[in-house]
C-alpha cells in the first residue's frame, strides 16, 4: 500500500505541470476506487462509479460495487492407527456474494485550475447471499456418506454524506479521494438447508437470523482514478 500511495503521489506531481480543467463539453465522468472499512482497516472491493454533470457543478452519481468469495475447508478422517488421513476427506464451501448499488448527487465547488473539491450524497441498496455446501462431513467432523447444503440471502440500505475532491493530473484524468459518515443497516432474510445421508434426505427452512446496523465515520473510495468523457 505504501508503495502505492508512492506511486500516486508520483503521476501527480509528474502531471502537475501540465493538467487542465475538464472541458465543459464533456458531461460523463468514468472512475474506479477502493473503499476502506473503518472498523476493520481493510479495503473492501474496488468500486465502480458514473458520473453525468447536469450542470458544471451538479452531478448525478451512479456506484456499483460487487464482492465475491469462496472459502474450501478441510476435514479428514482417521486410519487404523488413529492418524489423519487424506484417504478419508470432507470439504465445505462456503461461497458469499454482496452488491451494493447506491444513486446520489454531488455539488461541485467553485473549480480551480486542477483542483475540484465536492460534497455527495448517496442512497445505498444492497443484496447478497451465503451458500455452503458440505461433502462427507457435518462442518465440525469427517462424516463418511453426509451430504448437506445450505443458502440464506441478506439485503441491505445505507446512506452515506461524505466530501473529496478531484484532481486533474492530465485532461480529463484525475485522481481523488472522499471520506465521510456513513448509516448501514443489514438483514438477514433467511433460506434453505437440506442435508443427504445414503438414500435419506431432509429439507428444513431457516427463519432469519436477525439484523445489524451502524453509523460512523468511514474512508470511502480513498483512492480513486477517474477518466471525464
């Protein structure tokens, strides 16, 4: 990170001799960003966000940011000497999906020469899922013959006023960052699990586990790099 934030600093002091304002012809604006989690100082995935300037101060902001992954556990039985073997193998996948989408407006301030300072504000919808599927085991132990399998779906709304700024190292190409507070509240909606052993199978529905919310003080999108079309 240290080393990117190096290179940053570099493209633009390199661009600073030579950076114009955008043209007033060129309305869309195109940009990429990594968000930082303040509570875990991690960055979550990168971010993709369209701009369209309404007018040379007024633009209408449309984010989307997706967040896949996929975990294998191992769990392995015992030989005749009482020793893990991997002749006896269960694995469970765990494969978790979130999409934020979030639609807002940003107004620009009186722009310098390559310096455009802003305040935003978005309104964020979420939506995800959690699959697990188990093959020869329960999820705590190798069990020979045990198939199972789950899935529960999570929704979420946030709402987030932050300020940052541009800043045109070339034309029409800046970089940026933005901080400010942000309201998250998440769901979860519940789903199916089914669990298979020899020629028996359950199904069961799992009710909603509950729900969690928050609101504080985030870095969002704390390194971006943006293209205005």
């Amino acid at each position: 990170m240290k080393k990117l934030a190096v290179l940053v600093g570099a493209i633009a002091l390199t661009g600073s001799s030579f950076a114009q304002r955008p043209t007033d012809s060129n309305p869309f604006s195109l940009e990429g960003g990594l968000s930082l989690n303040s509570t875990t100082n991690t960055f979550n995935a990168p971010m993709l966000k369209l701009r369209y300037f309404a007018a040379d101060n007024i633009a209408i902001r449309l984010g989307l940011q997706m967040d896949n992954s996929k975990e294998v556990e191992n769990f392995y039985g015992f030989d005749a000497q009482g020793d893990e073997t991997a002749d006896s193998l269960g694995t469970l996948t765990i494969k978790d999906r979130l999409t934020w989408i979030s639609l807002g407006g940003s107004y620009h301030f009186s722009q310098m020469d390559r310096l455009s300072p802003y305040v935003a504000l978005d309104v964020m919808i979420g939506s995800g899922s959690t699959k697990v599927d188990g093959v020869d085991t329960d999820g705590s132990d190798y069990v020979a013959g045990l198939t199972t399998a789950s899935s529960t779906k999570q929704s979420g709304l946030g709402l987030n006023i932050a300020g940052g700024f541009d800043y045109y190292f070339a034309e029409n190409v800046f970089i940026g960052g933005e901080v400010g507070f942000m309201f998250l509240s998440a769901k979860d909606k519940g789903g199916e699990a089914s669990s298979t052993f020899g020629s028996t199978t359950l199904t069961s529905t799992t009710l909603p586990a509950g729900s969690a919310s928050s609101f504080g003080n985030s870095a969002t999108a704390a390194i971006r790099l943006g293209w205005r079309f």
